[in-house]
C-alpha cells in the first residue's frame, strides 16, 4: 500500500502565504494588504510581520493636541496650489506651542511616528511652498521646535523619511 498525505490545512488567520503557485508553475507574489497581525506589545519597527512596512497600520487621526496638524496636512495639496499654505501654518501658530509639552509627555510610539510624519509634511509645504519665489531656506521656530522634539524623541532627522511615507 501507498500511503495518502493528510490534507493541508488551512493556514490560520494570522498566517498566510506569501507566493501563489498557478498551475503553470511560475511563482508570483500575492498577499499584499494581508499581512499576519502585531502581536501586543511589538515595537512599531519589528520587521517580523510585515517586513519593512510599521508591524500596525499608523494611526489614522490624533488627538488634541494633535489634531490640528491633520487639519493642515488634509489641506496641503489645495493650499500649496492657491498659495495660501504659508498664511495658514502661520495663522496656526498658538496651536503649536502645546505640542511640545506633549511630545515630551507622549508614552505611544504610534502617536510620535505620526506626529513626526505630519510635521515632515508640514515642514516640507512651508519650505517648498510655491508662492514664495525666492524659496524658504527655513521655518519659522514655532514650527521648527516640534519638529526637532519629536525627532529627536524618535532618533530620526527632522524631515519626511521613508518612515513617515509607507
């Protein structure tokens, strides 16, 4: 007698393959948005799971303090285009000074990758805004001075990474 192999099991939800094999034998990558799931407590940056993408999605919204920067960063796009951008990072100006207190304070990794990301975007408006025909070699420190915090909190340069983009 020949023995018959027990059926495959379905993988489990956290585990999925990462190749399809058609029947014509070439392999081709498939899975892209099914990624297995963060296990509670894994850092943020564990390529364990999701090789180089955050082990968890970033978080959509922040917030108050937060909250504000989404604002700007929803309105990038249209405002760099009509050249009111700068007008309104500056009409935002008091809104920024309670973000350093709480940058200090923050205990969430997930809210500083965030937090990061919207001032890299922020930050990156303002200096490549397009009304300003000489081109802004700075920003000003009310906005400068999150940006460094929350930098230097997560050990990265104040500027859009690849950490803040995927």
């Amino acid at each position: 007698g020949r023995v018959t192999p027990a059926p495959a099991s379905a993988p489990s939800p956290n585990e999925y393959p990462l190749f399809a094999e058609p029947a014509d034998g070439r392999r081709a990558l498939k899975a892209g948005s099914t990624h297995r799931l963060a296990r509670s407590g894994e850092h943020y940056w564990s390529t364990r799971r999701r090789g180089f993408l955050p082990a968890r999605d970033p978080l959509k919204q922040l917030g108050e303090p937060y909250a504000f920067l989404h604002e700007l960063v929803s309105i990038l796009p249209m405002a760099i285009a009509d050249g009111s951008f700068m007008a309104r990072v500056r009409a935002e100006e008091a809104r920024f000074g309670p973000l350093l207190a709480a940058i200090a304070a923050e205990q969430s990794l997930d809210v500083l990758e965030r937090v990061h990301g919207l001032y890299g975007y922020i930050g990156k408006g303002y200096v490549h805004h397009l009304a300003d025909a000489e081109g802004v070699r700075s920003v000003p420190s009310f906005l400068s001075a999150g940006w460094l915090a929350v930098s230097e909190r997560l050990q990265r340069q104040p500027t859009v990474d690849y950490s803040d983009c995927v």
